[in-house]
C-alpha cells in the first residue's frame, strides 16, 4: 500500500481575477491581464508564460502593436513588456494620470490611453518605441473609462460616463457627442465597420448607436446589472456582451429587417465577467471567476447541447502555475514543503504520528506542522522560489534579485520551535531568475537568469560558474528544467521546444532531435534517462540522445488511452497539461505523471494494455442508452452511499489495468511527488476551495427557489 501525505495547506494561496483580454495581431497570442500578473498563453498550446508585477501595479487593459505588448494602469504610465525575458522593456508617461483603457488601432501604427482626466492620448509606434503626438479631449472632465478604434484607423469613439464623444484621430478633432439616457452611464464600448457604436451601460442595458447621426437604432436590457466588458467580430455583424450577472449575451444585425437583434445568452462564467475577446472563431471570456474560457463564435448557441453523442462544449484554462515549483517545491531528503506567496515564503513539515486513515489504495499521514514564515522585503514580489532536499537552504527571486537563505534546525524536526535561524548567504550579483533549483547533494544553485543565462553557485566555496552555450539570438523563456540525482546532467528546455541537455563535468552541451508537441515538463529519473511530457499527452523517454524502446513501443497508446479517458457527455473541457514527473525513489520503474485533475501511475516495466478500453468504452455506451434523468438520479444515489462511508467516487475519466492507472482522485494538485522514504507528498487546492474567498455571485432569482 502507497504511503500518501495529503496536504491543504495552501489555504490562502488565490490567483488573482481577471481585468483584460487581448489578442495579438495573428491570434496566436492572448495576453491575460489580472491585478499584478500579465499572463501570455499561446493559444495552440494551451501554455503560458508570466510577467509578475510591483505590489499595487494593477493591470486595466492590454493592447498589441505586431508582437509589443502594452499595459496600462494606476501608475499612470503605459508599459512596454519583453514577452522573451518576461521583464519590462520601457514605460512612457500617459499624460493624464492613471491608464483607464489601452487600445491600438488596426492597421497597427497607433496606441490609444483614455486617462482619468477625461483626455485620450495618442502614441505612434515606431520600431523600438512610442512617440507622443496629441491628446483627444472634449469639453467633458469626466473621466475616459473606455474608447475603441473604427477598423480604418482614422476615428476613435470615447465614453466618459454619460456621453461619448467621436474623434478624427488625425487632425485630433471632435466630430461629434451623443448623450446617453438618464441613469445609463457607459463602462465599456465597440466602434464597429459601418460606424455603429455597441456600448455596455450600468443599467444592464447593451445600446447601439449611429457614430455618424449620434442617434440611438437600439438597445436591449438582457443583462441583470452593470456591462463591464463588450466584443465585437470582424466583420462588425455579431456583438457579444457580460458584466457582472455573468451572463453573455449575443447579438447580431438582420440584414432582412435592417437592425440590431437579440439571439441568445450563455453562462459559461460563475461569476462577474470583466473582459471579453474575440478573435476569429473564437470568443474568450474572464472576470472574477479566475479562469479563461473559450467558446465559439458561430456555434455560441449551441452549447451545452448534445448533438451526435457529444455537447458543444467551452475550453476552461485553469488558474493553476504550469510550473508548479514555482510556487511549492519538496526537500525531499527532509520531508519540508516550501510554500511561495508573493510575500511570503512559508516552510510545513511533514511527520508521522502513527494517526493513519485508510482509503482506497493509499494510507494517508495527515500531520503537518507551520514551522517558518520568511517575510518579502521590497516592492518587489517573489516570481521564483526552490528548497535544497535536505532543507537547509532556500532561495527565492524577484523581478529585480535574487536571495539565498540557510536555515538552522534545532532539535529533532517534529519539535521545531522559535530557535530556527535564518541566515542570509551572499549571492553574486543575480537579477532576475526565470528558474532555480538546487543538485540532489545541497551543495550547488543552479540559477537560470531572465537571458536565459544559468549559474552555478557553490556553496560551500562561494563560487559562480555560467553556461550559455544553448544561447543565441532568440532568446526564449526556459520552461522545463531539471538536474540529474548524480549532478552531472543538467537538462534546459525553452518555449520554442528546444532542449538542451549539458555534461556538467564536460561542460559539454547536446541538443535534443525536435519532435512537433510542445514540451510542459522534463525530469531525469534516478537512473539518468530524460522524461518528457508534452501538450498532447505524451510522455517521451530519452536514452542519451535517442528516444527508449518503451517510448517507441507504448507513447501512442498512452495518447490514445487518455483520450478515451475523456467524457463525451461534459458541457465544459478543461485544459489541464501534464506538467509533472515524479519517479519512485524505492521502485525504479513507476513513474506518476500528473496535472491539476488527474494522475497516471505507469509501471515502465510493461507495455501499456489498451484492452480494457474496449470494455470502458461498452460500460459508457450502455450509460447513455439510459435517459439523463435516470443518469442523473443513479449518480446522486452512488455518491450519497459512497459519502456515508467516506469514500470517493471513481469518476468517468478514471482508467485501471496491470501497467497504469489514470486517477481523478486528488483535485487541483498543486505538488506530487515522493520522499527518499517512497511516501508521496501531495499538495492540493480545489478549485472549490478557492470559491470560498471570491465574492459571492450576483444573486440571480431562479424558477421554483425563494
């Protein structure tokens, strides 16, 4: 029986909501704008990478010039973000006190920045930087709360409260003003082709407006409350609208009937909805729910319906890190978690207390104990933090440097009390550092810089050594990233799917042969071979430079059993990547891979059986031949019995046979992985649990509850 530590002591770890979507020119890019956090998530892979921000930055809205990446904010500046080194490259003054909404204009030459003053100012871009040409301002001192570029680039529409206003954005002229109803102020806006002007308004109202009359042709009160966010299609004849009911709704012109129509509403969000996009086919929602969630244009009405076995269905990306050491990581020889906060950086210990609860095929160790807080100085937060195995040393990095602590243990571990010291070890100059982590001995920092550069750092003799021979022009974000049990392997993957693989006592570096899935994650097992997860689900084995026959012999089948474990019948698909390995110290051949929402058990052993597939796939078919009532009731009345005896219920995605075993046991894993001892250490946080600290929902009346 598997020894399991399960640990939720993550209580206060929340991601923060979402304030702004935007897509870059291609589509392939979406920018993800939260509080103090820019995500960037390509939009094939489904990975992100992230730009932290200084405490109180709050992101109000992106905007795209080509592959540049402008925020704007409170600061009352504009940001210029480097997507490759995840650091900022430049800022420029708004002109008008804190950012209110950024947008550029489509044929990308010109940036726009309503400001709190009521002005919008005007950038051009050129090459490497923004020259301010102007400023847009009407007689109104309100402030600009949103404005949208007309597609040709020459007109530009601004909503301060209860009026917009329409500009020649070349010769900087205000061509007209349309006042809003009493009571209806605008919070967000669209200029569309045939200059139609599409405005979310506070009393739930979506208006349309002529931008050339300045006269009303529609409006419509689908929503409960306040508009917050409004999109638009390309061709300017679909209008999509949310804000705080959560609800989207969707509007489009009749082209028979020459006006603006009501068609239908979606509520793939739970809660305020602060941000829509739209590029092509694809509409992208997000607010205070903390996901992003994809649906689709052309067939928005029809989801949640079952249509040939299967539901249209909305892609949810989590909130979860992609790199979860980034926020916990294990000192494996020690049994110490490290918990990183923005502000903090938390230490638990794992002991035993002979109090065993036995469920299913695992026993589980519930004690822990809090045994230091080490407090953020600076503005700065932490990005980046890592523990040494034997728990001597932390380190952690912010935006601007990096810190390293060792850490005196008194006692025995479960008796660890005030007396713990903490010393500061002095680094080499170190900026920022995208990765970190330490060699199986504690004797060395492996630091890799936001240039993609890695250190070395010896503890023990203070001195620094630096590889960059994986480096060249294009320098990109290192993703997967891990050291070897003997230390003479170091293994640097970046975003463009190139992996290195470097001889630390050669210094010698190889690069890996390209294969087409983007990598999530990468770990040396206990006898040297290179694992590999990918995008797809795949899990390649490198021997040296060549791929283990196991990979060649069984890597399609775990694709294909995966996707099996998926149920047709869900109205919701979540993104979940495998983005951990974790290798059983005490038995050479299992290895757990794992994401948010499930785990699978492979014995390496053994070639994977795809039998069993075949009966799963019968026991489905004869659950749906039954009425979804009747599936509905059976699946009440299976939790019911199964809750009365504290057990879990095995769930549609679940897989077992001799040679693996897919899990949706544990939920929002945020660390799996295994003591010296052979015990797995897991570390959860539910989306569930994360519910608990959002604001409540708006409070929706619903048919047949008071």
């Amino acid at each position: 029986m598997l020894k399991v530590h399960k640990c939720k002591f993550l209580s206060e770890w929340l991601p923060e909501r979402v304030t702004s979507l935007s897509f870059n020119k291609t589509g392939t890019l979406l920018a993800v704008g939260r509080d103090d956090l820019i995500e960037i998530w390509d939009c094939k892979t489904h990975t992100k990478r992230s730009i932290s921000q200084p405490k109180g930055f709050n992101v109000r809205s992106l905007a795209w010039l080509g592959d540049r990446l402008f925020s704007t904010g409170t600061q009352g500046y504009i940001h210029e973000w480097d997507i490759n080194t995840l650091t900022e490259f430049r800022f420029y003054d708004t002109y008008g006190g804190p950012g209110l909404q950024i947008a550029s204009n489509q044929q990308q030459t010109r940036l726009a920045v309503s400001c709190q003053d009521g002005t919008v100012n005007l950038y051009d871009a050129l090459e490497k930087d923004l020259v301010y040409v102007g400023k847009l301002s009407s007689a109104l001192t309100s402030p600009a709360v949103c404005l949208s570029w007309h597609p040709n680039g020459e007109q530009l529409a601004v909503g301060n409260l209860n009026s917009i206003s329409v500009f020649g954005a070349r010769k900087k002229e205000h061509l007209i003003n349309i006042q809003l109803p009493p009571k209806s102020e605008v919070l967000s806006m669209v200029f569309l082709p045939d200059s139609t002007i599409a405005i979310g308004a506070s009393d739930g109202s979506t208006q349309f407006y002529d931008g050339k009359l300045g006269t009303p042709t529609a409006s419509f009160k689908n929503h409960k409350s306040m508009v917050l966010a409004i999109a638009a299609t390309i061709d300017g004849k679909s209008v999509f609208s949310s804000g705080v009911d959560s609800s989207i709704c969707f509007f489009s012109f009749d082209e028979a009937k020459k006006t603006w129509m009501y068609r239908s509403y979606q509520r793939p969000e739970s809660r305020d909805v602060y941000a829509l996009a739209i590029f092509g086919d694809t509409l992208v929602s997000a607010g205070l729910n903390l996901k992003v969630i994809f649906s689709s244009v052309s067939k928005f009405h029809l989801i949640g319906i079952q249509i040939g076995g299967a539901h249209e269905t909305t892609l949810e990306l989590l909130p979860y890190p992609q790199i979860p050491s980034s926020i916990v990581s294990l000192a494996y020889k020690s049994n110490i978690v490290l918990c990183k906060y923005p502000w903090s950086l938390e230490l638990w210990a794992l002991y035993n207390d002979n109090t065993v609860v036995e469920k299913e095929a695992f026993s589980f160790e519930a004690p822990s104990k809090h045994l230091l807080s080490i407090k953020i100085s600076g503005k700065d937060p932490a990005v980046y933090s890592a523990i040494s195995p034997c728990g001597k040393y932390v380190a952690y990095s912010t935006t601007k440097s990096t810190k390293l602590f060792n850490i005196s243990y008194p006692g025995d571990l479960e008796n660890k009390t005030k007396e713990m010291k903490v010393k500061t070890i002095q680094l080499p100059k170190s900026g920022f550092s995208h990765r970190m982590t330490f060699t199986a001995d504690s004797s060395k920092l492996i630091l890799v810089s936001y240039r993609s550069v890695i250190t070395i750092f010896d503890i023990s003799t203070r001195e620094s050594q630096h590889l960059d021979k994986h480096i060249d022009e294009n320098i990109q974000p290192v993703l997967g990233f891990d050291v070897s049990q003997d230390g003479k392997w170091l293994a640097v993957g970046d975003v463009s799917n190139r992996i290195f693989k470097y001889d630390l006592e050669k210094l010698e570096v190889t690069k890996l042969p390209n294969f087409e899935a983007q990598h999530t994650c990468l770990k040396f097992s206990p006898s040297n071979l290179l694992a590999i997860t990918t995008v797809k689900n795949q899990l390649l084995i490198f021997d040296g430079s060549d791929l283990t026959k196991w990979t060649l012999k069984n890597s399609d089948k775990l694709v294909t059993i995966l996707k099996e474990c998926e149920n047709p019948l869900k109205k919701r698909s979540m993104s979940a990547p495998l983005y951990g390995i974790s290798f059983n110290p005490q038995n050479k051949n299992e290895v757990i891979l794992w994401s948010s929402l499930k785990t699978i058990k492979i014995d390496l052993s053994a070639n994977l059986d795809t039998n069993g597939l075949l009966k799963r796939k019968a026991d489905l078919n004869k659950q749906e031949e039954k009425p979804q009532k009747t599936q509905r009731v059976e699946r009440a009345v299976l939790l019911a019995g199964k809750a009365l005896h504290g057990e879990k219920v095995a769930v549609e995605k679940d897989y077992y046979d001799s040679s693996i075993r897919v899990s949706s046991y544990f939920s929002g894993i945020m660390l799996l992985d295994f003591l010296d001892s052979g015990e797995l250490v897991v570390l959860e946080r539910s989306l569930n649990d994360m519910a608990v600290l959002l604001p409540p929902p708006f409070d929706r009346k619903i048919f047949g509850f008071s």
